[in-house]
C-alpha cells in the first residue's frame, strides 16, 4: 500500500490531482495508465502543455477502453487550438474598437502599481516600471508591470485557470492564465489589465501533427490583478485543501 498525495482547490478543478509517487518505486509503474493519467494532468496545471498531450495519449495506448484519456486530450487540443486562434485575431476585436479600446489606457488604470505602493512578495514597497507586453523576457519580470485591455475571455470545462488575452499599444496579444480565481468573478472584454512582475512563458507545442505557439503570463492568484485601476480584493481568490489518504495497489 502506498500513499498518494490529492491537491483539490475549489478555484474549480473538476477532479483529484494524484502525485504519481509509485513510478519512482516500482518500474513497472510506467505501464500503469492511471500514473500517465494523474501526471499528465499535474503538467497541465503547471503548463507543460506538450507533457501533459504525450502523457494523456500514452495512458489511452496503454488503456484504448477507457475514455478518460482520450477526453482529456481532446478537451486540452480543444483548448489550444481555441485559444492559439482567439490570440491571433486579438478576440476578433475590429480594428477601429481596438484602437478606440487602447486609447482609453492611462495611468491611473494602473492602480498601486503605479503610484510607488505595490509591494513585492519580499514585502518592500517597489516602484515598477510600465513595460510593453514585447518586452517582456522569460521568467519573473521583477520591476515591471504590463497594462493592457482585455480582448476575449476563454472558459473551459474544468474553469482551471481563468483565461483572457490582454492586448496593449505595443500589438501583440498575450494570454493571460489566472489561478485559484473564484469561478464567479473575471475580467470583462474591455477591461484595463495591470499585472505586477508578470511571469512569461513562451510556448512552442507539437503534438501528432498540431503546432502551437505562443505568449502566456502566468497569474498564481487574482489578488495580483488591477482591474480598472482597482486591485482585487480577497474575495476574488478561492480556497485550496489539501488531503490525502491510502491507495491499494
């Protein structure tokens, strides 16, 4: 009998996330479907997309006769193509909007981050320099914030993470993946985005035939987010409980 660890959060994961912990006891693990299953979805939500494909089509080859896998593939292919097209037309937001969208951007939509009182996770209050979205490196962008506006929202069945592309003067369009969000609340189409030390990544994905790239700024909980010039208050961020218990092989 081993124990498996369950995260479940009530930011609106449908199901348990198991930390495959046999695979690195027993060998023979590694053709046990359930195991590609739970990592593949632990990728998921860490967004290694290409991980999280290959980790659900190798638990369907192992498994043909249970959908599970199957559908998790399909849901998350589902999501990036949905997705990789909304970046591309900006929302399908017209071009004359766009603009008339964009030039309603101004510096008080930046809230406390723009005004000397955010402060870091060290607990110091910085002053953060407003950089472009194209700016942006890899990584944490410690001593930046972005502000843009918001050009589409994207929901998907599992409501994990809150998705929108937020789009500045600059051009480009960036999604936008937020964590631990309550399911009820969001950003509407519109809406002047200012996110903090915003944390980049650039995905390149390629999965049976599929390429998909693009720009993601990762948003570990809502409470970061300035929306209209407003920080978020602690009612936009949903509870997360740990448990655990006993699995039999």
């Amino acid at each position: 009998m081993l124990g498996m660890a369950i995260l479940k959060a009530e930011a609106g994961c449908t199901g348990d996330l198991f930390v495959p912990l046999q695979e690195k006891v027993d060998r023979t693990a590694s053709s046990n479907p359930n195991l590609h299953l739970n990592r593949a979805t632990l990728h998921k939500y860490e967004e290694n997309y290409g991980e999280a494909l290959e980790g659900f089509s190798q638990a369907a080859a192992l498994d043909p006769a249970w959908p599970e896998p199957q559908q998790r593939e399909q849901q998350l292919l589902e999501f990036l193509n949905r997705l990789t097209s909304l970046l591309e037309s900006k929302g399908k937001v017209k071009s004359k909007k766009l603009q008339s969208m964009l030039g309603n951007l101004r510096p008080a939509h930046l809230g406390p981050c723009g005004d000397g009182h955010y402060q870091s996770a060290s607990g110091q209050k910085v002053t953060l320099e407003l950089k472009p979205l194209s700016a942006l490196q890899p990584g944490v962008n410690s001593g930046a914030v972005v502000l843009g506006k918001v050009v589409f929202s994207l929901t998907t069945e599992e409501k994990v993470p809150f998705t929108f592309g937020l789009v500045d003067s600059d051009g480009p369009c960036y999604a936008v993946m937020v964590y631990n969000m309550v399911q009820s609340l969001g950003v509407l189409i519109g809406d002047s985005v200012a996110i903090p030390e915003p944390s980049l990544r650039l995905h390149r994905i390629q999965h049976k035939g599929k390429d998909y790239s693009f720009a993601s700024v990762r948003v570990e909980t809502p409470l970061l987010l300035v929306v209209n010039g407003k920080p978020q208050g602690s009612s936009s961020q949903a509870a997360a409980t740990v448990a655990s218990r006993p699995q039999c092989e």
